[in-house]
C-alpha cells in the first residue's frame, strides 16, 4: 500500500508546485496463457506504428519486445504523455518452436503467438551398474 501511495503523493504534490521532475517509464506489461499447442503473449501498446517502433526477437529461449514511442509535435505547453525506448523480455517454454513464431499489432494490443512442439522428455531414468 506503501509503494502505490508514495508516488501518488510525490505525483500531486509536483502538479501543487507546478514542477515536472521526470518520471521513469513504465515496463511493458504482458499477459500470457499456454495451451498444450500455443503459448499466447499479449502486451498493450497503444499509440504505436507496428512498423516503426515494434521490434520482436526470439533467441536462445528468450522473447525480446522492444518499442519506442515517439514525440510527434513539439511546442506543446504541458503534455503528460511518456515518451522513449521500452523493452521486456521473458523466457519461453522448452517447447516452444521459435522459428514459426507470429505476431499481430491491432487496437494497440500486441499479440504474439509461440507454437509448441511436443511436450520435452521429463527425463529418463538412467540404470546404475554394479562393479
């Protein structure tokens, strides 16, 4: 309750003051569901040109989101809008088949679609030999 009120309070008292110290962007946030088939990532980016400043790898088990929202008129006298880079990455099942991976950007919601192979192998079990 703490972490939420502080920055609440910081926040109204810079508009009192009439002061802008800058803020930290905040992380790209996701959801996530996994079927036996798909594992399903969704992220909310709104304002975004999927062509420009969306940029998805896949590497070594590793998904990677990385976005920049950029500021598009200058001049303005206040804007509360948050400008800059973004990037998230997060760990993929060992199933997952990265090289048919998929994404679609519509009403400002990313969504990336991981198939998955068969499940891996939960071990084997290895016979011990007595001399």
């Amino acid at each position: 309750m703490a972490g939420g009120l502080l920055p609440r309070l910081f926040e109204d008292m810079t508009d009192w003051l009439e002061v802008d110290f800058p803020r930290p962007l905040p992380a790209i946030r996701f959801e996530d569901r996994m079927s036996d088939q798909e594992y399903l990532l969704r992220a909310e980016l709104p304002g975004l040109d999927p062509d420009k400043d969306l940029r998805i790898t896949a590497l070594h088990g590793v998904l990677t989101v990385k976005a920049e929202r950029r500021e598009e008129e200058k001049g303005l006298n206040r804007s509360e809008f948050r400008y800059g880079s973004l990037q998230r990455s997060v760990r993929l099942p060992a199933n997952a088949d990265e090289g048919k991976i998929v994404a679609s950007y519509r009403n400002g919601i990313l969504e990336i679609k991981v198939p998955l192979t068969a499940p891996p192998p939960a071990g084997r079990h290895i016979a011990i030999t007595a001399e």
